[in-house]
C-alpha cells in the first residue's frame, strides 16, 4: 500500500519521539471493587470520579486492565463510558478477573488466600468471557465447619454466590451469622482450585487470548517451609507475569531482584493496584504506575512482552532509551520523506513516502529488487554518510544513470527528533566538508572492508578502529584535538623530533660503515696491491730521473764582485720565494679550516636559532597552561647568548676573507701576485748569469721539483702500505662500526616503542569497556593491541634491489621468498628482536649464495643509492606503532571472511561509541545463522539500547530474534508504473506479520513444515 494515503496507514502512532514506550497498568480496580461492594448496584458519583481519574492520567498511560472479583460489570461499565466518547486518550482496555485461589500464605494466625489474575484480549466479549470460561468454572465449598455437613458445589455466577451466601447463614449458629450481603459472604467464603483455575483456561477458544499473573506480596509471605519449597516454586513459575504495587522504584528493584536470587519467575509487572482514588495519600491508588511496555497497544503486544520482557518491558519513572533519545534529539531521526521534486517530467512513479522511524530498530524486508537498499542509501544520502561510492541502487550505472536519471526528479528529506531538517535531491552526493549525521554501511563497504582487513596498507578497517578508539577518549584526554591523528601528533611530537636527531647521526655512521664494506671486498685489496706495485714503479722510475749534480761556480770559478752580487740576489730572491710559497701553502691550509668552522658557526647559528623559535612555542604553550592555572611563578627560564657565536662567525669571516683577498692574484699587495713577480725577477737575474751559473741554477730548480715529487710519491706509497696494515683489522673495525650502528637503531626502536606507549594509553579505555562488556568479552573475546608493524618494508626493500645481479636476492621470486622468510621470523616487539632481523638482513647481503663476500652496491639498482638504503633499513622508517584486534584469540589476518564480518558488525554494534543512527545493509551476508543467533542478535539488542539501527535483512533472526521495534516492508510494483511501495508496522501488527512470514520465513506451510521435522 501506499503511504500518501493517511488512511492506509498500518503503522501505529508514536510519541514525539517516535518511540512506543508506553504506560501500562494492568490491575486497575472499578468502584464496585473499591468499595468492597458486590450487591451489583449502579455506583453513580464514585463512577464519575474513577472515570475522571481515568480521564487526568498523564498521555503515556495507553492502556489499562480493568479488574474485576470474578465477575465483569466494571470492564462492561468502563467500555460504555468509553463508548460514549469518554477515555479517549486511552487506547486499549483489558478485562482482568483476580481470583483467590487454594494456596494460603502467612502464618497460622494470618492466613491469607493466595491471587491469581487472568488478563484477557479484549477481543474477546465479556459474553464470551463468560460462556467459554466463568460458565464452566465450578467450585465445592465444605461447609463441616458450620453445623451442617453439607458440601456446596457450583458453577461461579452471582446467583451462585448469593446461594452460596444463604447457606452460609443458613447452616450458622445465630449468634455467628455474618452481617453481610449474601453475595458478599458468599464471595469471601470461596476460593478457586488453581488446578480447576488453569483446567478451565485449557480451552481452543481462549487460546492465546489469556495471560496470567500472581501478586508477588502474598507469594513472598508462602513460606519456602520443606514440604512446599516446589508447590511455592511450581505456582509463580506457571503464571507469565507476576503483579506487585511498589512504594517507589527503590522497593520495586529490590522486588525484581529478590525473584531472580529466588530463580523464580521475575517477569514483574508494577500495578495501581488501585483500591484507591488518584487524591488518596495511599499508595495504591490511581495513577501509581511504575510499568512500560514497548510495542503497539495491543493485547499481542502484551504477549511478546512475556517472551522479551527485557527488551520490552521497563519498570521505573521513564524508559532510559526515552531519556535517551529526548537528551539527544539530534541523533535520531524522527521521518525520511521522499518525494518528486515540483518540476519533475519522469512518467514513473518510483518515491512517494512520509515515514515516521522508530529510534529503536527497525528492520527493512522484502524480496529482491523490492527497494530495501534504495531505502537505506537514500536516507544515508540524506544523512551524508560518505559512503556514496559503494552505493549499489544510488548508482551511476542504475538510479543515476547518466542516460536517463531519475535521481534528478526526486528529493529526501530527513528530520530529526529535535525538529531539523537535512535535504537532497537524490543525483546529489555526500559532502566532504559537512558533519555525517548518520553512518551507512552498504554491502559493498562491508564486503571491502572484510577484503582489505588483512592488507599491508593502511585499510578501512583501521580508518574506522582509529575513530572508534578515539571515541573512547575521555573528553579531557583529548586534549582539545578533533581525531586521534591530531592527538597522537601532539603526543608523539618530541619523541619524533628525538628520532630525527638519531637519524642524523645514523647518517656518517652509515658512510663509515660503507667505506669499511668496499674495503673487505677482493676488488679492493687487488687494487690496493696494485696501487702500491705502480706507486713503487712510478718511484723507482722517477729517482731514474734524479738531475745530474752540478756543482756550484763557487767551488772552481774565480768570481768577479758582480757575479757575487748577482748570485746573492738570486739565493735572496730564492728565499723570499720559498717564504711566499710557505706562506701561500699555510694561508691554504688555514682558509680550508677557516671555512669549515665557518660553517659550522652556521649550522650553530641555525640551530640555536631553530632551538629558540621551538622554546618560544613551548614557552607560549607553557603560559597558556600557566594562565590556565592561574601559577604567577615562573616556570620557564631559558636564554640563548647567540651574541658570541656571531660575533666568532664574524672574526672568521673576516679573517677568511683576508686571506682570500691575500691570496687573490690580482691583489698586487697579495702572496701571490708578489710571488708571480718575484718568479719574474729571478728568471730575469738568472738569465743574466753566465753558463756555470746559469746551469748551476737550472740544476737547483729541476732538484728541487724532482724531490718534492719524490717525496709525494714516498707519501703516497707509505699510505698505501698503511691501509694495507689496516686490512688486517678490517673485520674487527667493521664488526664495531656496525654494532655502533646497530645502537643507534636499538636507540631509535627506543623511541618508537615510546610511540608505541602512546598508543597503548589511547586503546586502554575501549578496552576497558569491551571488557565490562558481557557480550564482548565472552562471545567475542575483543582484545585490542597495539603492534609494531612492518607494512612496507618488502616493497620498498625490494625496490632498491637489482634482482638479476648476483647474491641472496636474486630472482624476483626467490628474493620475495626469501624477504617473506625473514620477515615470518621477525620479532619487532622486542630490542633482541629487532637485533636479530638487522643482522639478518645484512648478512645476507654480506655474501652471495657461493657464500663469498659481495658488493653492497653491485646488489642494487642503479638508480638506487647506498646511503639510501642503509638510511631506509637501519633507520626502522619502516616501523610504526598501528592499533590492531584479536577475536578469540586470532589476528584479524588470520579470520575467515565469516569471522571477519562477525568482527565487523560486532565492532560497529557494540564498540562504536558514536551514537548517531547506524544504517546496515544485509549484515547476515557470509555469517552462518548459528553465528546471527549467537552473536549478531545480542549485538543489536545491545546496540538498540543506546542508537538507532536501521537494517535492510532477509534473516529472521535479525528482524524477529531481535524484536525490531519497526519492520517495513518493501515493495515495487512494475505494474503500477514502478511504485516503490512500504508498508510499516511492529511485529505484532497482523498484517505486518503476515509479510514477515511470507518473506523471512518462507510462507507459513513451509515453517511449519519445517518445524514439525525439528520437533
């Protein structure tokens, strides 16, 4: 049926809510009972006041049972008044008949008979009452105690009663006549076999149309004496509900509690028990009402109330889902309505509903292809869920198909309790930007999430763990941060900066290391001895070349004074070019170091600089929480003096620029440019020696330039030697640059195992709460953690590698083998661990499969760089803290598709503590029904408590196990030019379960049928 008619409606009304928790009184007496009266005689003004009193009773009392001592005048009596346009706010009237029954409680001096009511449907007429139950209900009554010996037997009417009555005083000694109406003695003098009682219900015609319930008061006072410990127990547990009438809901718990403690029937009912008018000081009075029940006002309502009473019943001042929901208005949504947008063209029907939605949970049925999904997405649409893309009806190859959409010509519009309104056309999609005001999860989303659980990304599965943990943050460790990525920067922020400074210096310990590695290579000793042969040749070669001496003129010329005088100007100009030359080599020497603490003044300036900015956000941090405090002292004293290290990059800079101007060639006042001119003038003197001189002078050149080059060659050859020595402690000096290395690595593990901690502090509080989690901790066995994974290191491992050179890894099939193997091994929990996994990795890469030392760098990709690599493994930059789950026992890996999805759905239903509407699509799909029954149903009773759950399903155990407070059914009509029909109701509504079992069930022969081959 269509929901535009208001009138083919088949959903109840709902409060404002649009809950069906309503009051229920169910022992409400009439004036006749009241007062005792039993003479059947028309009430006249204490009529009035009851159905006034009846009348003022607040909007949640909807239904009521009209009680009666066995007869039905006051049930008939209210239904005429409410015939006659009275009790309107009342819907439902039920007749109850208390009858006193052959059980006694108290003590021998106090005996009191014990209560048994029969509530009645009241689709049953007080006629049929009568003639299929009252009529047949007969009594004897031993009347051995008067003078006579008679026995009165009879079937319970009034005539009977007054009968009964006369021959009570009949049979009495005078002075022991009672002064009473007959019919009241003869009432007071009778009592129901609660075996005939139950006898006479056993009737087809009444079947299902009774319940029964006991008052708790005079059960208590049954004492549990030896021999009536089972007739006590048998009695409370035959009846469906047990009647007491509460002071307050303090005695009315304590009630409650002693009947489980008891292991006896605890189904208990607060009632008026209204012998009383409503401006009585007594307690049992009209209107004292401790008793809801969830459902429609029905008399089936009541029943499902037995076999849900949990779930269904509440016994207090107001239903903590009802306080729930009128806290958080904006949490629940109250009606989805969708409609054709005004200036639609579209032929086709498809939308038109007004909806009112049950904040509990409501369960969406129908055939395949009926429009559930459309539905749910529609109204996550409308909610911006963010899940567009996994969207199956809202589709651009279905619903928005580019070619004819029909999304274009319809708009929904969702309110909320508090009165809001969120509204889309349905080609429009989710934003980004915008608040979600519901989650959606479509089968798509499900079915991905349970695919990539297990991969090395980052997968949806943990996007959602993260939200989900960080809703557990108490508020105030939260630190003002909007999601736990901000928070855990936050935390984390020193640390990180910590490993940075690690980093860097694992940086020259990796060059140190690499530099070791080349040297044990056979390449490297080949050409050291190579180097060292064609160094010894080189030098043997040139001492070959050793210039003849000449000797001095001195020795055998006899000089005249200008010769003399030449030769001293020559060996002057000599000497001031060897100072020159000494001085430019010194000036050298000093301008490289120069330039180095240059730089270093830099990085110190930098540095400090960049210390200082950082301490002036802390320090600004620190004063907010000082101000925050309210703390006048100070809690900071910190002062950089960058005046000294500017002042000394100032003296080196000039200093180097000095020398580098000195040293300038064009600098006519510089070392240079004077040795260049004294070069000059000593070529000029030479030249004007004579031959001995001249080729004296000549020798004196060539020696000198052929010894420093002897000495060069000396220099390098000892060095040579020197590193051939230090071969001979390579692997000792290697083994220690390397265990450095590793502790620089042990030391960074250090600080992501901190990170770690914070992690491990952010999960403690879900944890806490999965744990004082019944369903949780004993179905599920949640256990969060928090691993030190190491998602990336294959791929980025092997992406340095060149898997067609030589060594451990290669072949591309082999080498990932093999990472895998390692990686199985691996243990990143502990230091030892990582230790073992770093020496592992490099003595693979130390040897070939001949086991034969081979190149770090003849294993990797050209492209690839050593100091890269290194950096990557030894930096652990590919060890992070992740937040990871076990169910049972079992990593999240490990799960079959089944157990994934129970992980899941369990997850958002019982974990997430978002509170906004959850929408499922088909939660059943991949899980077994023994898992639905065990685990998914108590989820979803445990989740409707505290949101509201909207859920397409085909499973019984979902929508009836569950007790779906709503079920719509979905329907779409072709023929009625595609018509997307719903149709809504509770369970108990006829019509409603009648598509309930032809849909979930099969049709009702084929669950009967099967039920007959269980049973």
């Amino acid at each position: 049926m269509n929901m535009q008619n208001e009138k083919d409606k088949i959903y109840e009304k709902t409060f404002e809510d649009g809950s069906k928790w309503y009051k229920w009184d169910l022992h409400v007496h009439t004036p006749s009972s009241i007062i005792h009266n039993y003479r059947g005689k028309d009430q006249g003004e204490q009529w009035d006041k009851f159905i006034e009193d009846l009348e003022s009773l607040p909007k949640e009392f909807k239904a009521l049972g009209i009680n009666d001592y066995l007869f039905l005048d006051g049930y008939e009596k209210v239904l005429e008044y409410k015939n006659k346009g009275r009790l309107a706010n009342i819907d439902l009237i039920l007749p109850v008949i208390e009858f006193r029954i052959d059980s006694f409680a108290g003590t021998e001096d106090k005996l009191k008979k014990m209560n048994i009511h029969v509530i009645f449907s009241n689709h049953l007429t007080p006629e049929q009452i009568k003639s299929q139950f009252l009529s047949k209900l007969s009594q004897s009554v031993n009347l051995d105690h008067l003078e006579s010996k008679e026995t009165w037997h009879g079937v319970i009417d009034k005539e009977s009663l007054i009968d009964l009555g006369k021959q009570i005083k009949k049979n009495s000694l005078t002075s022991k006549t009672p002064d009473c109406s007959d019919i009241k003695l003869g009432f007071n003098n009778l009592f129901i076999s609660k075996d005939r009682l139950f006898d006479s219900l056993d009737n087809t015609f009444l079947q299902d149309k009774y319940i029964t319930a006991i008052g708790k008061t005079e059960w208590s006072e049954f004492k549990w004496s030896e021999g009536a410990i089972a007739s006590k127990k048998s009695l409370i547990n035959k009846v469906d509900f047990v009647f007491t009438s509460a002071e307050n809901t303090k005695n009315l718990n304590k009630s409650k509690e002693q009947l489980k403690t008891s292991n006896v029937n605890s189904r208990l009912m607060d009632c008026s028990d209204a012998h009383h008018y409503s401006t009585s000081n007594e307690k049992d009075k009209i209107g004292k009402c401790f008793t809801w029940i969830k459902g429609d006002l029905t008399f089936d309502a009541l029943k499902y109330a037995i076999v849900e009473y949990e779930q269904r019943v509440y016994l207090g001042d107001e239903p903590l889902k009802k306080l729930l929901v009128k806290n958080n208005p904006t949490k629940y949504i109250k009606n989805v309505e969708i409609k054709k947008i005004n200036e639609s063209s579209l032929d086709e029907s498809w939308f038109n509903l007004d909806l009112d939605l049950n904040p509990d949970l409501v369960a969406i049925i129908g055939n395949k292809g009926n429009g559930k999904s459309a539905l749910v997405e529609i109204i996550g649409l409308a909610g911006n869920s963010k899940t567009d893309e996994h969207f199956l009806f809202l589709h651009k190859d279905k619903f928005q198909t580019r070619k004819n959409n029909k999304s274009e010509h319809f708009k929904v519009k969702i309110k909320m309790v508090d009165g809001v309104t969120f509204e889309k056309k349905l080609s429009d999609s989710s934003s980004e930007d915008d608040v979600s005001k519901v989650k959606l999860i479509p089968q798509n989303l499900l079915e991905k999430i349970c695919n990539d659980i297990s991969k090395s990304e980052v997968s949806e599965f943990e996007k959602e763990l993260r939200e989900i943990i960080f809703s557990h943050v108490p508020e105030a460790d939260r630190l003002g941060m909007a999601d736990i990525d901000s928070l855990i920067e936050f935390k984390t922020k020193e640390t990180n900066f910590e490993i940075d400074e690690l980093k860097k210096e694992l940086n020259s310990s990796n060059q140190k290391v690499k530099v070791l590695e080349e040297m044990r290579l056979d390449s490297y000793l080949s050409k050291l001895n190579s180097d060292i042969t064609q160094t010894k040749q080189e030098l043997e070669a040139h001492i070959l070349t050793q210039p003849n001496k000449v000797v001095s003129p001195e020795v055998n010329i006899q000089q005249n004074e200008e010769t003399k005088l030449l030769l001293k100007n020559i060996q002057d100009l000599e000497n001031r070019k060897n100072q020159f030359e000494i001085e430019i080599d010194n000036k050298s020497i000093e301008m490289k170091k120069l330039k180095i603490l240059s730089e270093d003044a830099k990085l110190l300036v930098d540095r400090m600089k960049s210390a200082e900015s950082q301490i002036g956000k802390i320090k600004g941090e620190i004063n907010t929480y000082k101000n925050i405090l309210e703390i006048s002292d100070s809690l900071i004293e910190f002062k950089l003096n960058l005046d000294p290290v500017i002042k000394k990059q100032l003296e080196i800079n000039n200093t180097l620029k000095n020398i580098e101007k000195y040293l300038d060639m064009t600098n006519e006042n510089g070392a240079n440019f004077k040795l260049i001119e004294i070069k000059n003038e000593l070529f000029d003197k030479k030249s004007l020696c004579d031959e001995p001189n001249r080729k004296y002078q000549e020798y004196l050149e060539n020696f000198k330039v052929w010894e420093s080059k002897k000495l060069k060659l000396d220099g390098i050859l000892e060095n040579l030697k020197l590193k051939r020595e230090d071969l001979n402690n390579l692997e000792n000096n290697l083994l220690n640059a390397r265990i450095y290395r590793n502790s620089i690595s042990k030391n960074i593990f250090d600080k992501i195992i901190k990170l770690s901690n914070v992690y491990k502090n952010l999960y403690q509080p879900v944890q806490n709460f999965v744990d004082r989690n019944p369903i949780a901790a004993d179905k599920l066995d949640f256990k969060f953690n928090v691993s030190i994974t190491y998602s990336v290191f294959k791929e980025k491992f092997l992406e340095y590698i060149d898997k067609s050179s030589a060594g451990n890894f290669y072949g591309s099939e082999e080498s990932e083998k093999l990472i895998n193997t390692i990686l199985s091994d691996a243990d990143f929990e502990t230091i030892d661990g990582l230790e073992k996994f770093l020496n592992t990795i490099q003595s693979k890469l130390d040897k070939g499969k001949n086991n034969k030392f081979i190149s770090i760098s003849k294993q990797l990709k050209k492209s690839s760089n050593i100091s890269d690599f290194y950096k990557f493994i030894y930096g652990l930059e590919y060890l992070t803290p992740k937040f990871t789950m076990k169910l049972s026992g079992k990593e999240v890996a490990q799960l079959s598709p089944g157990e994934k999805g129970t992980l899941l759905l369990a997850f958002y239903l019982l974990v997430d503590k978002r509170d906004f509407p959850l929408l499922i699509d088909q939660p059943e799909d991949n899980l077994d029904n023994h898992t639905i029954f065990d685990v998914l149903v108590p989820c979803i009773k445990e989740a409707k408590k505290r949101r509201q759950i909207i859920m397409v399903t085909h499973n019984p155990n979902l929508a009836v196990v569950c007790d779906a407070e709503q079920i719509i059914y979905s329907m779409l009509d072709k023929k009625d030019n595609y018509s997307v029909k719903y149709d809504s109701g509770a369970i108990e509504n006829p019509k409603i379960k009648e598509k309930i079992i032809n849909v979930l069930e099969g049709t009702m022969p084929a669950f009967k049928n099967r039920q007959i081959k269980y049973i």
